[in-house]
C-alpha cells in the first residue's frame, strides 16, 4: 500500500477558494468523488488546510496500492468530474494536476497504525 501525502502552496487570498472547494467535494459533488476515487484506486483521500505566517498549504493525504499509476490515470483523464477537480485545484494552488510537477514523491519516513490483533482483539 502506497501512503502519499502532499503539500501544495494556497494561492494568496484563495483559503476561502480551497474550503469552498472541498466542502463542495464532502457534498454536491461525493457521489462523482467516490466513482473517481474508485476508478483510479485511490483507496483513502484526506485534505487539510494548514494556516501559517508564510502562507497557507493544502495537504493532502493518499493512500493508493499504487499511487504512480493512480496518479497517471488521474492526470490523463478527460472525465467530467475529474476535470473539473483539476480546475479546481489550479485555481487554488497554480498546481496543474494534467502535468504534476516532475520529481520524486515526498517520501515516507514512518507510520504507526493501531493493529487489531495488539489491542486484544
């Protein structure tokens, strides 16, 4: 299982833009989230807005049994819903999710995870 977590700069003046954004994805828009999620095998997707001083991030985390591909799907894709999160995106970080920036993922350098089996169940 890959673990991916994203920090992607807000624009200056678009936190609002980013809340509405994923307010609008928990709501209108969770039905076509969830068919897009599924498709791609994006298993787990959590997004947070982390206020500071020297600008807010959106960060984002995934978990995906292969976020490369996923990634790849997702970038390629023309599909209406899909498309319309890339725009959203943009508009609130200037990230173009068709052409992600090149480089290495952030990488993993520890988790921790509650098992079932140490909890005595």
């Amino acid at each position: 299982m890959d673990h991916i977590c994203l920090a992607l700069p807000v624009l200056p003046g678009k936190s609002d833009a980013a809340r509405s954004f994923m307010r609008e994805l928990d709501t209108t828009r969770r039905t076509d989230y969830d068919r897009s999620e599924r498709r791609i095998g994006i298993t787990k997707e959590v997004w947070f807005l982390a206020l500071s001083a020297a600008g807010d991030q959106l960060i984002g985390y995934m978990e995906s049994a292969d976020f490369g591909r996923a990634l790849g799907m997702f970038s390629a894709s023309r599909d209406e819903f899909d498309v319309w999160f890339k725009r959203q995106m943009q508009d609130v970080t200037g990230v173009d999710l068709e052409a992600p920036p090149a480089g290495p993922l952030p990488e993993l350098l520890s988790t921790y995870e509650v098992r079932a089996a140490a909890l005595g169940a």
